[in-house]
C-alpha cells in the first residue's frame, strides 16, 4: 500500500451482507470513455487500487460495449472472489455494430442498446457474468432508467429482485443521474443502494432536497459518483465541463469561488470535493474514476488529505455551500 494513505473503511449496503470500501473504482474509463486505454495499463489501474485497499470495482456493459467489464474481469481474476465487491449495470443489451460508437473511443464490434424488458435483464446478467469470468455479481443496478421508469421497476428490478432472493445478486440497486426519477423508482421498490452521479458535490447539492432523505429513511445506502461533476471540480478554468457538457459562466465562476477559498487553506479542490461528498450519513461509498495507475493515487491521497474545519465555515459564510450540508 502506498505510504501517503490507510486503507479506505469498509461500509454495508442497506441491510445486505455486501460490503464496500468508503472508496471505490469506478471503471468506465477503462472501456476507452474520450481516449483508448492500453488493456495492460487497465489492468496495472485495477492493481493500483487494489493495493491502495479499494474492493469494490464498478463497471456496467455501456462502459466500452462490453470492454469494460472484460479489463476488470481479468484484472480482478487473480484476487480471491470473495475479498472484493464488483457491481455491474442492467437495463442494456449489447448488439453488433462497426467502427466508432457513442463516447467510447475503442471500436469493439458493439453498441449498447436500451433494454429494460424482465427477459432482457436475464440477457443482460449473463452476458455481464461472461464478459467478467464470474459466477455471481455483488451488486446489480439498473442503469439509466432516468426516462424509463415504468418499463424498469416491472422489468429489470423484478428480474433482479429474484436474482436478489435467489443468491445470485447480493444487493440491488440503481445507477442514475436525476435525482427525482431515482426517488420515484425508490418508492416503487425495494432497493439496498443507489448509485448516484453528480448529485451531491461542492456545485451541485440537489439531492439533500428529496433524495438523501429518502434514501436514510428507507434503508437505502448511497454510492455518489461524479464528484468532481465530470471534470469542473478538478480543474475549474474556462471549457471545463460540467456534467458531461461544456460548463457555463456561472459554475465556472462558483467553482472558481470555492477554489479559491481552498486555496486560503492550503486544501487541494479535489480534496474538498471527495470528502464533502463522503460526509454525508446517507453516503455508504464514494467512486472514483480513473484511468491510469496515478490517478488511483491521487484520489487516494485526496480522499486522506487533511482540511481544517474553518474551510467548511467559509464555504457555508460564502454561500458556496447548502446550509444544512453535513461537513466532515
């Protein structure tokens, strides 16, 4: 293990018998998300976060059409199966197509295509288990379903809530953006965990309004991704992008802001993103994308950085930050 860190702590999900580190690998740049990555520099990332004490490993068909899930699957196959969590996506299917597709950078001979049909959830889980090289998935989550509720609380969930009571998936959840749609489905089901992206961060605080509270109330643990809202919160300059998209005037400006007032303090802005994400009681784990071996570290680093409270205070004196957000 690297020697600027301990190991993240290890959280249950909801009242499953899966456990997550406080951090985890989200694994979507290793399907060649912007730019290619080298399957062998895949695999030193996974090693990178193994020994830095990660075990738990997302990833999800989308990510690379397939790619994804083939790069952890053999970076993970040496690790004994039961000393890490692996949480995959349901709600796509792949099929065949040639060249360049949607994000991915590395033709892989498919595209993922919308499928939240019950039979298709059973497609999609053993396509997934075959891609990984596994028997079982620790964590299944319907991905996406921002615009197809109705189809995925009566397709894909009840598929997966019989994998749930079969054994076969040890937590089910959701892996969404909008904060409202996963309330809706929330309310319609029985969920352990919902993973979350951008939601919850230094420029974004939308889900303390509904969901948060939801989530604490039914049991539900939060994985939070996105915490850097793709890109601003790590580097917060002119045509960063926010959420995916190019960042307008006034979140580069509040990022910019909050920055700033970091830097009083000495604190790096990727540190104060990760841990006051993490600081939530709702949140059970956060994820961390990377796609080489040093960002592993960085986020690591970031993760166990100390801030002193008084830069929580001036970013709540500001007006940067919610009221009532809890702080670490």
């Amino acid at each position: 293990m690297s020697a600027h860190h301990s190991a993240p702590p290890v959280r249950r999900l909801g009242s499953t018998d899966v456990a997550v580190t406080a951090v985890g690998l989200g694994c979507a740049p290793l399907g060649g998300l912007f730019a290619p990555v080298d399957p062998a520099v895949a695999t030193a990332t996974v090693d990178a976060a193994w020994d830095g004490g990660i075990r738990h490993f997302d990833t999800a068909p989308h990510y690379g059409a397939g790619l994804s899930e083939q790069r952890v699957g053999a970076a993970l196959a040496p690790r004994g199966r039961d000393g890490y969590a692996l949480s995959t996506k349901l709600g796509r299917v792949l099929v065949d197509h040639e060249g360049q597709w949607d994000l991915w950078a590395e033709p892989n001979g498919k595209r993922a295509e919308f499928d939240f049909s019950y039979r298709g959830a059973f497609a999609s889980y053993h396509s997934s288990l075959e891609r990984l090289g596994l028997g079982r998935i620790d964590i299944g989550l319907i991905h996406d379903a921002d615009d197809h509720r109705k189809e995925a609380v009566e397709g894909t969930y009840r598929a997966l809530a019989e994998l749930r009571a079969s054994g076969e998936v040890g937590a089910v959840g959701i892996g969404m953006n909008s904060t409202d749609a996963a309330a809706e489905i929330i309310e319609a089901t029985e969920l352990d965990v919902a993973l979350i992206a951008g939601r919850y961060t230094l420029l974004d605080q939308s889900a303390l309004d509904r969901l948060y509270p939801l989530c604490l109330d039914r049991g539900v643990s939060v994985i939070a991704a996105g915490v850097f809202n793709s890109g601003i919160l790590a580097d917060p300059k002119p045509g960063a992008t926010f959420n995916y998209a190019a960042a307008d005037p006034r979140m580069v400006a509040k990022a910019q802001a909050v920055a700033g007032i970091c830097d009083r303090h000495g604190v790096p802005l990727r540190a104060a993103a990760l841990q006051f994400t993490a600081a939530h009681p709702a949140v059970a784990s956060i994820l961390v994308g990377a796609r080489n071996p040093s960002e592993v570290d960085d986020a690591l680093a970031m993760y166990a950085h100390p801030i002193p409270g008084a830069l929580w205070h001036d970013l709540k004196a500001a007006g940067l930050l919610a009221e009532e957000a809890p702080v670490p």
